[in-house]
C-alpha cells in the first residue's frame, strides 16, 4: 500500500481496501475521509464482505476436508475476537455458530437471534448465572473446565430437571502460537485439564489424569451428557502441524474412554487460534491446508486406534474478523527523538492509543500502519505510531516507515485490527471506546455506537 498505486494492497489489508491514484484510501467503496467526516476518530472500520467471505472460507474448507474423510464439521465463529449483534448475524448467516466466553457474550448471541443450540459457552470460572442461563437457553454445549465444574453444571441442570450437554476441555501438552499467555495448551496455565500429568488437587482415582478422572465423572452423572472432548491450543498459529498433534492426542484419549467405559463420544472440538497476516510480507494460515492436513491426520489416528471418525467441530475467531478491520485515526504531535545510537525515531502520536488496542502492550504484539488520507513522495522515516495516554508502553505500531512530512491532520490506517481491539478495548484515562462502522458496497452503518463522556458519568454514581 505504501507504494501509492491503485488496487488492493494485499495482507494484511481486507479485500475491500482500494488506494487511488490520489493517494486516498476508500474500504468497500466508502472514501476514508468520508468515514471521518461521519462518524470521527478514532473508529473501527470493518469490511462486512470481507468478513463473510472469511467465514464462509473456513466452513467450506473444513466441511470438503474431512467430509472427503468420512466426517462432518461445524464451525463456530469465536466471539471472543469481536462479538456485536450485527457480527452474531453475519456468522450465523454465513452457516456458523457461535462460541461465547461470557454471560455478557451469550447475551449478544442470543439478542442476535442465534438459537441456544448453535451456541457454545466457554470459560474457565462461570459464574451459576451464567450456567444457569446457558441451561435455561438451551445452549447446544457448556464446556467443563474442572471437576469442581462437573459438579456444579449437574447440580445446577438437576435443580432445572433437565440433562446438560457437556465437552470437557483438556489440555494435551501441544504449546502453540505466539506469546506465552496465549498458547493455552501447555500445562502450567489455566486452562482445561490435562490429558497426562498425574491427578493433584483436582482429585480422581489414583493413576488417572485429571482429564480422565472428569470425564468419568461425566459419564456417570444422569444430569450430564457428554457430547464430546475439548482442545485448544493456543492463538495465532501460523504451523497446521500443532493441530494434528493435538487432534491425534484427543483421539486417543477418546479411545481410552470407550474401552474403559463402553462411551465412544460422538464429538471432538479442536479449537481455533487460526494465525493471521499483521504486517506487509507476512502469510495467513491457509484455511484449505490446515484442513486438510488436520482431516488427514485424525483420518490415520483413527484407522490406527480402530475407532470411527466423530464430528468434528473448531473455533476461528481472529481469522474472519482480523483482516476484515482497520482502526482509523487523526495524527496529533509529531516528535523526532534522537536515539542512542544516533538514529532519529519520529514518534506519531495518534487519538487514540492503548484503550482501543491494547495487545501491542500487553503482548509486545506487532502491527503496521500507513497514512491513507493523502498521497506523498517524502522520504520515509524510522517512525513509532503512539497514543494519548499517560504510559510510556501506550504503543500502537513498535516500528513501521511512514512519510518524512507526516504532519499533525494527517489520516493514519492501522489494518488488521478486526480481532481484539474493541473487545479488549478500556476507558483507561477516561478515553471514550470508539465506534465499530460496517462498510459494504459504498455505504456505512453503524455497529456499535461511540461512547460519549455521559455514558461515563451516567456509571457514577459520586
């Protein structure tokens, strides 16, 4: 994109975003400046097309993959990475489900319309409302997270008269993708139960893991019904071979619970964490060759361990939104430092910051960033894209070469913010969360609307 010809930039950009020969950028027909005039900076701008034809990626690759195999595939869109009203609908119309981490989340899905059956709900610490709402929903599937979960999700559907359909989530010892705290298969963190260390505090027969020992507990319960087994192994994985580790490890441990119990679970859940292109140069995982190397592997696993394929099912989240958004903002003070070594770094600062992407911060995560508004034949400069906030870690792009004359006015583009930002985004410094803005065949609409300062004052209660 920074070459300043017409035509699609590639990745990280969506597939709606055109640059002219002026040097504007429009996304999915709608000129840049005319997204600012209307709805201000900062904004999230989300490409609805590019979004569908993500979603619609992901579910034809895996269903022609592994039904190729003998097996069937639902996708769940993980509505962790950006869940709106408007986005449940896209997922659900676009043939998937949706997966929820929260009371708050499973509130959306359903306020969108997407049956409780389609829905998933997660979480390492559910609250009894939260259970007891995806109970009286009739959510299609609570993943258990502990045996003191087990426990609580059979009292709680007893109590209602009505039997739980249930996956337990385990961990298989396969640590992917890119920082520590979000590869969630390694065994000292806190999610599911592992499928090989010795029972500890979360009790079980001797000799059993603590994955086993739960899902002998929920086999045994009349309240529960265990529909299948639960892996995920981390976030951003750009490596399809974590997947068919883990897969193969499920499967086995699926094995050993039929022939210890005579319950062959029907499904296995493999996760998402689906690795995306953040900067110019970088490749997206392949949703056709992850599955089909993934619907080769469990196809052998399963031939070997003499046990019918289940139904598969996984989880993409950032792979359909990441791409499919951009954060928009207006260029502030603009501040040449000189460094140690004699370099000088010119420090952008934009209006917004780590309140509406706080994963440069929190995972030293890598983005890239351009000025859209105008074209420019200035030399490029070593430059840092920095917030407002009163943090010297408040950074939205560690590094990236941007024009020599950027200058404060200047339109500055962030891509591949779909995921993560508005769903992790704070009011830190009191900073107003911005608006999430479709765009689609020339027109924009608005998602979810900017905070304003009253909706801040109206939560005080002082």
């Amino acid at each position: 994109m920074s070459t300043g010809l017409p035509g699609h930039p590639g990745e990280p950009w969506s597939r709606g975003v055109r640059r002219r020969e002026d040097g504007s950028v429009e996304v999915a027909g709608v000129d840049v400046h005319d997204l600012v005039a209307e709805h201000g900076t900062p904004v999230y701008v989300l490409d609805e097309a590019d979004f569908r034809a993500r979603a619609r990626g992901y579910r034809t690759a895996f269903e022609t993959a592994f039904r190729a195999v003998g097996s069937d595939v639902d996708v769940y869109y993980a509505g962790k990475a950006l869940l709106t009203v408007a986005v449940a609908r896209w997922a659900r119309e676009e043939g998937l489900r949706v997966d929820t981490a929260s009371g708050g989340e499973l509130a959306v899905a359903l306020r969108a319309g997407v049956p409780g059956a389609e829905i998933g709900l997660h979480g390492n610490n559910k609250s009894d409302a939260e259970i007891g709402r995806a109970l009286d929903e009739g959510v299609g599937r609570i993943i258990v997270d502990s045996l003191v979960e087990v426990e609580r999700v059979a009292r709680l559907a007893g109590e209602r008269g009505v039997v739980a359909p249930v996956m337990v989530r385990v961990t298989t010892g396969v640590h992917a993708g890119g920082h520590e705290y979000i590869s969630t298969a390694h065994e000292d963190q806190k999610f599911g139960l592992s499928i090989a260390a010795p029972r500890g505090t979360e009790g079980g027969p001797a000799g059993d893991s603590p994955a086993m020992a739960a899902l002998l507990d929920v086999v045994v319960r009349p309240e529960l019904h265990l529909l299948g087994i639960h892996s995920h192994i981390g976030s951003q994985i750009l490596d399809p071979s974590g997947f068919e580790v883990a897969a193969r490890a499920v499967l086995e441990l699926r094995a050993e619970l039929a022939a210890r119990t005579g319950v062959l679970v029907d499904e296995v859940d493999i996760g998402g964490g689906y690795g995306i292109a953040y900067l110019p140069g970088e490749v997206a995982l392949d949703p056709e060759r992850v599955a089909k190397d993934v619907a080769a592997a469990v196809d052998a696993a399963a031939a070997e361990l003499g046990t019918p394929l289940p139904r598969f099912s996984i989880e993409p989240g950032r792979a359909i939104v990441g791409p499919a958004g951009l954060t928009l903002y207006t260029v502030g003070t603009v501040k040449p430092v000189t460094l140690d070594d004699g370099r000088v770094r010119t420090y952008v600062s934009v209006d917004g910051g780590m309140s509406d992407n706080i994963r440069p911060a929190l995972y030293e995560a890598q983005y890239h960033a351009e000025v859209v508004g105008r074209a420019s034949d200035a030399e490029p400069v070593l430059a840092r894209v920095v917030g407002k906030h009163c943090e010297s870690g408040d950074i939205v792009v560690h590094e990236v070469r941007l024009p020599g004359d950027v200058r404060a006015g200047d339109l500055l583009a962030v891509p591949a913010t779909g995921a993560y930002g508005r769903s992790m985004a704070s009011n830190y410094n009191m900073l107003t969360r911005p608006p999430v803005v479709a765009v689609r065949d020339g027109a924009s609409r608005v998602l979810v609307r900017r905070e304003t300062v009253e909706d801040l004052l109206a939560l005080d209660e002082g």
